[in-house]
C-alpha cells in the first residue's frame, strides 16, 4: 500500500482541480491547521502536531477533534460548518478529496467561505462594529451560554489556580528577554490577591452551573459577520479544560480583546447588554479573568518572539508587554463610584449615561441601571413592547426604583460603578439613590439635564426603538411637576451629544 505524506495531502488540497474551480487556491498557516480556499468553499486539516495543551500527533486524534470542531461549532455557525470529509487513495497512486472512511489518509473540515473583511478584527480596524453589531454578539454569546451544557467536574477556583500559576511560571521564563522582574513579580502577586478573593465565588457560580462548555477563544478574529448577523466560529476543540469555563470568563476574553484595541465603548456596551439576562453576581471576579486573559496574551506574545529574528520580535515583544500592562490594569482597578442622571424625559439621559460609562470606574466601566428597562423587566415584556397606564402607577415606581437602589448596591460592593438612569423627579427617588452610595461609604454624583420645552417634545414624538414609552403629554406633565434637584450638576443638553458628554466629565473630573 502506497505510503502518504503530509506534502502530498497539501499539494492535494492546494490543487485547484481537486476542486473543480479555475481560480487560485490561497492557503493560510496557524501553529495547529492549514487551511485553503477554494472558491465558496474553504478546507481545513490539523497539523500533525504534540503541545501540552493539544495532541493532532496521529489520524484518529485528528479524526476525533475533526468530528468535535463540527460538533462544538454548529452550535453557533450550522450554516459556516458543512461536512467532514476524507481524504483517499484515488488508485492510481495519488490522492482524492472524498471517499471512504475508511481508507481516509487525513481529514478536511469543509466550511462556507466567508470574505475576510467580515472578520470582527477587521471590522474593528475599519471603524465598523456598530452599537447594533454589538448588541448582537452580546446576544449570540449569550445564547451560546444559555443552551451550554453545565459541569461540576470543572471550572471553579481550582482551575483558576491552575491559570494563576501557569501564567506566573511562563512569565518568569521570560524575565529579562521581554519582561521586567518587577513588573513579573506585582502581576503574579495580585492575581494570586485575587484569586483568594474570588474563590468562594468561583467555587459558588460552579455549584450554580455557571461552568460550562463555551466558546474557550472568544475573541474579534473568531467572530465573524455571515448573513448580517455575528458569528461565533473556531471554538476549542481541542482541550475541554481551555472550553469548559466559567461563562463570565469566556466573555471576558472578547472584552479584554476590545478594551485592548481600544474599544473599551464597545466592551461596556457588550457587557452591559450581556449581563441584562443573567445579572450581575459575577462581577467580583471580572478583574481576575480580565488579569488572566491578557496575561495569556502577553506570555503567548512572549513565546512567538522567541522564534523570530531580532529584527522581527519588536513587534510581538512590544505587544506582550503592553499586554501585561493591560493586566497590571485591570488588578488594580479604580475605585467604584456612583452617578445618577435625571432629566425631563427627552433629555437625552441614556445617551449620555452609555456615553460616560466605558470612562467610569474600572473595567470595562460602569453598569447602566436604566428605569425603563427595569420597568419592562419586571412586567415580563421586551424593551420595545408598550407597557399599559397602570404600569406607571406610583406603586409600581416605588418597586421599579427600590430595584435600582438593589442592584446599584450588588454591583457597587463588587467593585464596579454604576449610572442610574432615570428621571428622578421626586426628591424620595433622588434621596434613595444617593443613601446607596452613603451606605457604602463611596462618592455619588448628580446629574440634571436640561433642554428646552419645545426640544424635548420634538425627541420624544420622533423616538422610535426605544425602551421609554414617554409621549409629549408625558413630558409636558413633567415640566409642570418637576423642579431640579439641589446639590446636582445642572447641565445644557440641548446641543450635540459630544457637548454634552464634555461637559459631563468636567464636571464629573472622569
């Protein structure tokens, strides 16, 4: 029987008449796959290759995470996913896509192809990952996790541990060559800080089934844009201790990698939009992930220079180091405060609330505590739905703002700052908000904004998509009935957003 090698499987799979196409066939090279595209279509196979963390060193090996990357995968892209397929003897002492399984000599992974730029790294370069766009990957992620399947075997403060000490010793590797040992050792020593804080958490959101089989590489060059809608592709396959994680923890590799690039609005509108289905009891523990994720960055970056001539390492050396920045960062974070913006309804409270938090606190910044989205929450009904008149009643306020002061509370005794956003047009609501920060010991902020009459009934009748069911008649209710709070920041916003949001942080000095 004819002997293969791998060079024989790639001059197959680089072959255009292995396809029937007439175009070149591009291949792309990771440290573990080849992967060629061919006209709609792109083939990947595993490298015959041995890591600690991952083993394709025989064909069954890499049968076996084949069929898994099929599996792990149409859970969020069924349609990016098509087949498995084998490669053969064709019988004339070469080879052919398609055939037995049996007498397969490697396998293909067969995928729709999709146009690089619908990649969410490249859609970040070019200014492209709208508020809509991350809305909906806040969705898709969330909706992988929902339907995740559960373990106790997993996760938890053991396995952080192993993250912790895994990341120190690939840090200490490379003192000197790319790391600074003072820098090393503050690193080492706060995630270890944090880690005895976060344990009984950890070991508590394993116990509450919230270790389960996610993504595990959730970062933007894993996400792409199929059919006008965000996609999570190229999940672990490999490693169930890479896959099998604390939900929060997936999410915290795409926030890290936002916040990395830059886009830390982009991060805070995500985790805000994310933590709106499971709430926010996890939240303590966000800096340790956070840390544990750019730490594996950086000692990865590390390892890639460690290969490259000199000439060729600034770049990659540069970018570990800025990640372990990032770490120190995120392990000493700022301390969490509290703001309130209150205004006439129309008075663009929520633009300025998402404008500011990304800038408060620490990473990736403040919760948004919205009035009516608690409202629509709490009457069962999506944001947009109308809520009856009696939805509004008095009673049903109390309920709406003593939920507000409850979750402000949680959050802010994780460590994380909070903007409530509401109308606050009762001095009781005003004194409620700000006894949270009292209680806790931590400063609190009042913002009032203000625009003319005729301004705010024009935003309100043209408002669409939206949570608030305000109405003219509702705002002019409301001039009649409201007077400004004493001891807030009393602001114009009757001119563009960004004026606003200047004019906010002076007087906020954030």
């Amino acid at each position: 029987m004819t002997e293969f090698s791998l060079s024989d499987v790639l001059a197959l799979l680089g072959n255009p008449e292995t396809y029937g196409v007439t175009g070149p066939v591009d291949r792309l090279e990771t440290h573990a796959a080849y992967v060629f595209l061919a006209g709609d279509r792109a083939y990947k196979i595993k490298k015959p290759a041995q890591y600690p963390y991952m083993d394709f060193s025989t064909l069954e090996k890499r049968h076996k995470a084949c069929v898994t990357e099929l599996e792990v995968n149409r859970r969020t892209a069924p349609d990016l996913y098509l087949d498995l397929l084998a490669v053969v003897p064709d019988g004339q002492g070469g080879l052919r896509l398609g055939g037995a399984e049996s007498e397969a000599v490697e396998w293909v992974v067969m995928m729709r192809r999709f146009p690089q730029e619908a990649l969410f790294d490249r859609l970040a370069a070019s200014g492209g990952l709208t508020p809509e766009l991350m809305d909906g990957l806040a969705d898709a992620v969330a909706a992988l996790h929902d339907k995740a399947e559960p373990s106790q075997t997993r996760g938890g403060r053991d396995a952080f541990e192993r993250y912790v000490e895994g990341n120190a010793a690939e840090l200490e590797r490379v003192i000197g060559t790319v790391f600074e040992a003072g820098t090393v050792a503050t690193v080492n020593r706060l995630c270890r800080a944090a880690l005895a804080q976060a344990g009984e958490l950890l070991d508590a959101r394993r116990a509450q089934g919230l270790v389960r089989h996610c993504h595990g590489d959730l970062h933007l060059r894993n996400i792409c844009l199929i059919d006008g809608r965000p996609t999570l592709f190229d999940a672990i396959e490999f490693n169930d201790d890479f896959a099998i994680i604390d939900i929060l923890y997936d999410l915290a590799f795409l926030l890290m990698d936002l916040d990395h690039r830059g886009l830390a609005s982009q991060a805070n509108r995500v985790l805000n939009r994310y933590l709106l289905r499971g709430g926010y009891d996890g939240l303590a523990a966000l800096p340790l992930m956070l840390a544990c994720r750019a730490v594996i960055r950086a000692h990865v970056g590390a390892r890639l220079a460690e290969g490259l001539s000199d000439d060729k390492a600034d770049a990659p050396v540069d970018e570990a180091r800025a990640y372990l920045d990032r770490a120190l960062g995120y392990l000493q974070p700022a301390a969490p405060r509290l703001i309130a913006v209150g205004g006439i309804s129309g008075s663009g409270k929520s633009t300025l609330a998402r404008a500011l938090a990304p800038s408060i606190g620490r990473a990736p910044g403040a919760i948004l505590l919205r009035s009516d989205v608690i409202r629509k929450r709490l009457f069962g009904v999506a944001e947009t739905e109308r809520l009856p008149a009696e939805a509004y009643d008095w009673q049903v306020s109390i309920r709406v703002f003593e939920e507000i002061e409850r979750q402000a509370e949680s959050v802010l005794r994780q460590g994380q700052s909070v903007i409530a956003d509401a109308v606050y047009g009762n001095d009781g609501q005003r004194r409620g908000i700000a006894a949270v920060a009292r209680r806790l010991d931590i400063p609190f902020d009042g913002v009032w904004l203000e625009a003319p009459p005729a301004q705010l009934e024009q935003r309100v009748a043209t408002r669409k998509g939206d949570a608030s069911d305000a109405t003219v008649a509702v705002v002019r209710g409301q001039l009649s009935g409201i007077k400004p709070p004493q001891g807030w920041h009393r602001l114009d916003s009757s001119g563009d957003a960004g004026a606003v949001l200047v004019a906010a942080k002076q007087a906020l000095d954030c």
